[in-house]
C-alpha cells in the first residue's frame, strides 16, 4: 500500500530547527558605530555653525554701535545776560613838543685883517701861480703882504683855489721860461726857493706837462 510522506511541520512561531534565526540590523554593533559616527559628526558642524554664528554677531554690532554712534558737539555758550559795560574814557595824553632844535653855531666874525688878507691873496692867485705854503709865505713876508701868519692862513684857505691846478700852472710857467728835465721841474716846484708845492702836487704837474 503506498503512502504520501509528507514533512514533518514545525509548529506557528516556532523557528525551524533547520533555518537559522536572523538579528535584526539595528542588533548589529556596526550599526550603532555609524550611527554614533554620524551624531558626533552632526554635533561638531552644529557647534561650529553655532560658534560662527555667535561670532558674526558679536561683530555686528560693535560695527553698527560705532556707526550709528552720535556725534555730541559741544554746546554754544549761553549769551551773557550781564551787559558789559563801556569802558571808561581814556585819560587825555599829553604830549609834550619836541625840543628846539640847538641853535646854529655862530659864524665865526672875520677880521678886519683877514678881510684884507683874503683880498690880497685873490690879487696874488690873479697875477701868478702859488701853492698854498708859497701864498702864506708870500702874505705873511716883511717883503710881501706883512700879514701875520694867522691872517695868511685864512686867506689861503679861504681862496678855495685848486692847488693841483695851480701846480700845472706853474710848471708851464717854467717851461716857458727855461728848459727843466723831470726831476728838475719837480725839485724846483717843491723846492722851499722856489715854489713849495707838495710832492704829490709836483709830480701831478710835471705828468700834466707831459714830462
């Protein structure tokens, strides 16, 4: 007689004595290392977000208190309510006049004698040529004007006459008279017999001439 076989059937519920039971995944250790993994991660990119953040604001505000910052002037003073009070006339100065200016030194009186040196020291220069000394000598001469030698001098000086001139004069005196070398027209120009003229004189003279 032939039978069907049939398995053995396991009872509901039951895990088969065959079939190994399964573990869940979120049994697994390696799944709970990624998940740690991913929180660590998610935490360190919030607090680094945060911590930006914090410090983008910080900022923020310094930047905008120091922009919007007030300026403060200071304040104009109030007007014076006081009325200053003008100040008091000035007392008159007096101011003295300058002194007189000194008076003129007195013109010095001329003599009668120097009156008649001067007149005759002009006739002298009229009629011939003379150094200053040879006036004097010729006005004060017992054989000559017989002045004192004070009232010579003044007249001398007095004629303002240009003894340089007078010097070229007499040197064409002497040429006219007598032949004379250089050296010899300035001795007898300069002599004390002759016409007493000054060396610088002379030698004016004789370069005038020509010698």
């Amino acid at each position: 007689m032939s039978t069907n076989w049939q398995p053995p059937t396991t009872p509901a519920g039951q895990p088969s004595a065959q079939q190994p039971v399964k573990k869940s995944f979120y049994k697994k250790w390696w799944f709970w290392l990624i998940v740690a993994v991913i929180v660590i991660a998610a935490a360190s990119s919030s607090n680094a977000a945060k911590e930006e953040e914090t410090s983008s604001n910080d900022a923020a505000p310094s930047s905008s208190s120091q922009s919007q910052e007030p300026t403060t002037e200071a304040p104009s003073p109030a007007p014076s309510s006081s009325v200053t009070p003008p100040p008091p006339p000035a007392a008159p100065t007096t101011t003295q006049a300058p002194p007189p200016p000194p008076p003129a030194p007195p013109k010095p009186t001329v003599s009668r004698g120097q009156e008649q040196a001067l007149r005759q020291a002009e006739d002298y220069l009229d009629f011939s040529a003379f150094s200053r000394q040879g006036l004097i000598d010729q006005l004060s001469s017992p054989y000559g004007g017989q002045f004192s030698v004070a009232d010579a001098t003044y007249a001398a000086d007095a004629t303002g006459a240009d003894w340089m001139a007078e010097a070229v004069e007499a040197a064409e005196d002497y040429l006219e008279f007598s032949s004379f070398s250089r050296q010899g027209l300035i001795d007898q120009l300069t002599s004390q017999y002759g016409s007493q003229f000054t060396r610088a004189e002379a030698e004016y003279a004789v370069d005038s001439v020509g010698l």
